[in-house]
C-alpha cells in the first residue's frame, strides 16, 4: 500500500479500491502490531468517522468486497474474520 499514491498491490497484481475500502485497508494496515484483533466499533469510527452502536451490516459487506478484491484464486483470506472478537489482518 502507498499511502502517498493511494494504490495498493498484491504481488504483482495491482487492485483498484473504492475510497471506503481503501480506509478499511490503511486503517488495518496501519496499526502497530500485524495480527492485531480489530474489533467492529473500531474500525466502523475510523472509516465512517463517527459511532456506530453495533458491528454494522455495511461494514461486514465492505470487508467481503474487500477480500474478494485482495485474495487471488485459491488463496487463504488475508482479512479474517474471527467470530465473536472481531477482525484481523494475516
């Protein structure tokens, strides 16, 4: 991911985002420790810039938009999501 550029790359394979799916993407790829479980709440505030009460129907529909964008053919899911704790980026 380039943050100046805003283009986003797996391997070779250069993937076109959406400006939320690329918010969702820096904000999991920004954090300090890889693997770091994200809980909905989070990541809802910081994509959305405001609350949410609950882990929302759209942010689950923007992160499967996400993965299917990002996971190549046979691939395990870089973005996982774990149930009852939230999601994490592998």
């Amino acid at each position: 991911m380039d943050t100046l550029t805003r283009e986003v790359w797996h391997g070779e394979r250069k993937i076109e985002l959406t400006n939320k799916e690329y918010s969702i993407l820096e904000y999991f790829m920004t954090r300090p420790k890889y693997g770091y479980m994200h809980r909905g709440t989070m990541l809802e505030e910081n994509a959305w810039d405001y609350e949410y009460d609950r882990w929302s129907l759209l942010s689950m529909l923007y992160i499967r938009r996400l993965r299917r964008k990002i996971d190549g053919d046979g691939e395990d899911s870089l973005i996982q999501t774990v149930r009852g704790a939230g999601t994490v980026l592998r």
